[in-house]
C-alpha cells in the first residue's frame, strides 16, 4: 500500500514520513487540496496526523519563534496568509476535520500522534520546547477553538 502523509503543521508528519519513508505533503491547507490529491496522490492513501490541539499550538508558537515576538492571546488571534493557503488563525488551523472531510471518499487513515508517540519511539516532537505548556494556556486554547466553532455554526465572523 502506497501512503502519502497529509499532514497539520507541528503534528508530527515529517518524523513519520522519515520513519515509514513515504511520501508527505502539507496540501491539506490549501483551496483546492482534494484536487491537488487526486492530481498528485490519486493511487496513494491518504494518512491524517492529528494531535492534541493545544500541544499543536504550543509547538507552533515556539517553532515560530512567537514567544519572542508576540504574546500567547496574540498568537491564537493572529491572522495571516501562508502563501496560497488562505487566511486563517492558528485557531482555524486546528479544526482538523473540516480540513479531513472532503477527503473521505478516499478512506484516509486518521492517526494520533500521541498514540504514535507512545507505540513508536522514534517519533519525538517538541525537543527543542524547554516549557510545557501551563494550564492557563491550554485552557485558551481550548476556549478560543470553542468560540471559534459557535462563530462557524451562527455563521458569524470569529
């Protein structure tokens, strides 16, 4: 069986991709993925990593190097545009099933990366991270995703 890891920033699809040596592509973010699937991938199964939304967050931040720029509250609400990708919120980028959903008539296989870390080894994220995340944060993250999904079933800007 031929894979192709789609993968979320900060979910731990390179460290699988190297381990299983297979393909990954971040295609997920942009418009016209499904597309680009069927162009590029069609005769591969799509694997999803998925991974706990505030630890996802939290490596983003610092991968980013966002601590020394901007605050934690201000990272969640950064909009930006990464290339072609549209614009979205770091929020917005952990709603990991409206990204999944208009690939399920290719029957993706959909992982955990904590379950991974704990079946597999070789898979380490995070070391260069010397702070855990603190409740408080979590509790933001978690707080701003929930707003940010009531916004989405109103129908009203986040």
């Amino acid at each position: 069986m031929k894979l192709v890891i789609i993968g979320f920033d900060k979910c731990g699809q390179t460290a699988l991709g190297k381990h299983l040596k297979c393909k990954v592509d971040e295609l997920v973010y942009y418009p016209d993925a499904v597309e680009r699937y069927r162009n590029h991938y069609s005769n591969h199964t799509p694997v999803f990593i998925l991974r706990d939304r505030a630890e996802k967050l939290w490596s983003e931040y610092h991968y980013f190097d966002g601590n020394q720029i901007v605050s934690w509250e201000e990272f969640l609400d950064h909009r930006s545009t990464l290339a072609d990708r549209g614009y979205t919120t770091p929020i917005e980028r952990t709603d990991y099933w409206r990204y999944i959903t208009p690939f399920r008539e290719f029957k993706p296989i959909v992982l955990n990366l904590e379950d991974m870390q704990t079946i597999m080894q070789p898979i380490n994220v995070n070391q260069n991270i010397k702070k855990e995340i603190s409740e408080a944060q979590r509790f933001r993250a978690e707080l701003e995703y929930n707003s940010y999904k009531l916004c989405a079933l109103r129908n009203e800007p986040h």
